[in-house]
C-alpha cells in the first residue's frame, strides 16, 4: 500500500471537515451528540492549517492527522480515515510514524468508540473519562 503524509493546505479545510462528519457520525448520534452543522464548524473553528497534516493512499487524500504542542504533552487530534479503508491497517501506520517523531502523547476518542482500541494497541493509557470523552496519554 502506498501510504504517506504531506503538509495540510488551507484548501483542506472543507472536505476535512466533511469527513469528520460522516466517520464521527454513529458515535455521536449513540452519544445524543449529533449535529450536522456543530460537528462541521468545530472543525472549521479549530483547523490549524500548519499543525495538519493529509493522509495519502495511493496518491487519493482519505484522512487527516493534527499534531499539537502543549504544555501537558503533544496532542493528536482531528484523526480521521475514510470509513471505506479503516480496518486495513492504515491508522496504524499513520499512528505509528506520528509516534516516532516525539515521545508524551495525549489524545481524546469519544466513548465507545472503536479508535480507542488501536491507541491502547500503540500504548495509550487512560487518564480519565466522562459520559462524552476519553483522555488518555501515551508515556514518554
């Protein structure tokens, strides 16, 4: 498979924030969460166009990765795949390179949801949850 990462442009905004609608969707509908518009504009509000980075697979865009700086830890967020090809080992992959450029992650996955079991697969522990998120870090 030919998979890499290439630097977010201000263009990738909008069909990022599409994505994250449609893979977050289930989630947040079993969490009373859903809002089509909501779920768009946080997106849009907190896109950080030199913080993100594109997710290539044979050369067609399909997801997206954000790494942040912060006092408490470097945070991975806005993580998301096209649902057509989650289970084929490419958040992993994607997760695996983020993971070995730095050493304290930390992250937030919604409750029940899926993604929670490949960050405990790459050594995320649980910090603390509530009836929405689950905060969890990776050691140094």
């Amino acid at each position: 498979m030919n998979l890499s990462l290439r630097p977010s442009r201000v263009d990738d905004a909008e069909w990022i924030a599409e994505l994250r609608a449609v893979v977050l969707r289930d989630d947040l509908e079993r969490l009373g969460r859903f809002d089509p518009v909501r779920v768009r504009e946080r997106f849009l509000t907190a896109f950080n166009v030199t913080l993100t980075r594109i997710i290539v697979v044979g050369g067609a865009d399909v997801g997206s990765i954000a790494v942040r700086p912060a006092e408490d830890g470097t945070w991975i967020e806005h993580f998301y795949l096209d649902a057509a090809l989650q289970g084929q080992g490419i958040g992993s992959g994607v997760l695996g390179s983020v993971l070995a450029e730095q050493s304290h992650f930390r992250l937030n996955v919604l409750q029940g949801s899926r993604a929670r079991h490949l960050y405990e697969r790459h050594g995320f522990e649980l910090d603390y949850e509530d009836e929405v998120d689950v905060f969890m870090h990776r050691p140094g």
